[in-house]
C-alpha cells in the first residue's frame, strides 16, 4: 500500500507539473525576441540550452550567470542580458528543464568549468533566485556574488556566512513575490546585501513576457524597468563585487 501510495503521489504530483507549465508557462515578448540578436557591441549565441551574450568590445572582467524564474523561457531575460553584455559583462542566460529551475539547480557548474578564466556572479528571478543561491551555497568558492530579482535565499540556500556581497532588486507593485517570506528570509542573506526598489516596477517586468498571474499592475514600462534593474546591477558589479573580487 505504501508503494502504492507513493507511486500516486509522484503521478499527481507529474500531473500538477504538466498543467502548471501549459497554464503558467509564458512566451518571451517581440522585445526579448530582438534582444537576441547579435548587435554591433554583444554577440549572442545560443549553445547547449544556454543564451550566451558576450562583449565584442571591452570585458569587464566578471561573468553573469541569470536563472529565469518559474515557467518563464530564458528568451525573456534577453534584454536584460543584452544590456549587462553591452557593458561588458559577459552574460549567460539558463534555459531549464520544464522551465522550473528546481530541475536545473546546478546547470552553472558547466559553465563555471568551461570557462576557467572568468569570474562569476550568479543570480535569478523568483524561483530562479532561490536555486541560484542554493548553488552558491555549496559552490561558494567559484562565486564572486550573487543577485536577487524579485527573489530571496531560503534555508538550504543560506548566505548569511558567505564572503562575497548579494544585491536583493524588488519592485514596489510586484504582487507575486511572498513579502512575508521575503521579509523573513532576509536573515539568509550576506552581511554585504545591497537592497533597491524599483518604484512603480511589477513581478513580470524583470524578464519580458507579459503579464503574470496575481500580479500588479506596473506604472513604468518594461524597458524602464529593465535599464533600471541594469544600471542596479552594474553599479554594484563595479563597486561591491570587484572591490572584493578574489
């Protein structure tokens, strides 16, 4: 009865996945479709299910590794990985299995072995964010800090003894990310977190994709929020991260 039990448990549970990525998977927008394409300052490439934007001009120096959030396509975080590569971070962009990074917690580990010359930073959106700091969590010596988008470090993902400096970005009309959680998983964060606020930004306005279920409503457009969340993220880059670079 037990085997039984379990064997149900897994089909109900196989079941949830399946409609969960029809009824919430999202499509990347006209916007995220054009950002991935080569431009005269970034080449883009897409290589064993992961979106590499490279510099064609300067190189910062240090890496990003982004995990896309819940059922969204990696496509949908190519304006925010054309922007950082535009200047000179060199960005990868993780399609995972499902869409659910749960499934590909670890995928960085290929990057970070392929390229024994670079530097990383690693992050994500929502669920992606949670996996990216349960990978630093066991991988910390390979990461030089990690990100949050709309996102936080849970227990097993803990940072709060980590080294290297976090960046927590959120959005005022996001409806999405659980602020309880949120609030209380702050205490799993690193010493050295940088916490911004995008005023006005919403949940799905970190990638590009449309609207999300249970979100707010944005009152800035999706390109503003994205140069917002860049210019972030590249000023603690430049100062957080390379001033403790290892």
């Amino acid at each position: 009865m037990k085997k039984l039990a379990i064997i149900g448990s897994a089909v109900v549970l196989f079941c949830l996945l399946i409609w969960g990525y029809f009824y919430f998977n999202s499509e990347p927008s006209n916007v995220a479709e054009d950002a991935a394409n080569s431009t005269k300052t970034v080449d883009v490439l897409e290589e064993n299910d992961i979106l590499v934007f490279t510099p064609r001009k300067s190189d910062a120096g240090l890496s990003v590794i982004l995990y896309p959030g819940a059922f969204v396509d990696a496509l949908s975080y190519a304006p925010l990985a054309n922007n950082l590569a535009s200047c000179g971070f060199k960005t990868y962009v993780v399609e995972m299995p499902l869409n659910l990074a749960v499934f590909g917690k670890n995928r960085a580990a290929d990057i970070i072995d392929e390229a024994p010359d670079e530097k990383f930073v690693i992050g994500g959106h929502s669920l992606g964010g949670v996996m990216a700091s349960r990978f630093a969590h066991e991988n910390n010596n390979e990461i030089e800090g990690v990100f949050f988008l709309a996102s936080y470090p849970d227990k097993k993902g803990s940072l709060k003894n980590a080294s290297f400096p976090a960046i927590s970005i959120t959005a005022t009309k996001d409806n999405v990310l659980n602020k309880e959680a949120y609030n209380k998983n702050k205490k799993y964060l690193p010493k050295d977190t940088t916490f911004v606020s995008i005023e006005g930004g919403n949940h799905g306005q970190f990638g590009s994709y449309g609207e999300q279920h249970g979100d707010g409503k944005a009152t800035i457009s999706g390109t503003d929020q994205t140069d917002q969340v860049t210019n972030a993220l590249i000023a603690w880059l430049n100062t957080s991260v390379k001033t403790q670079e290892r």
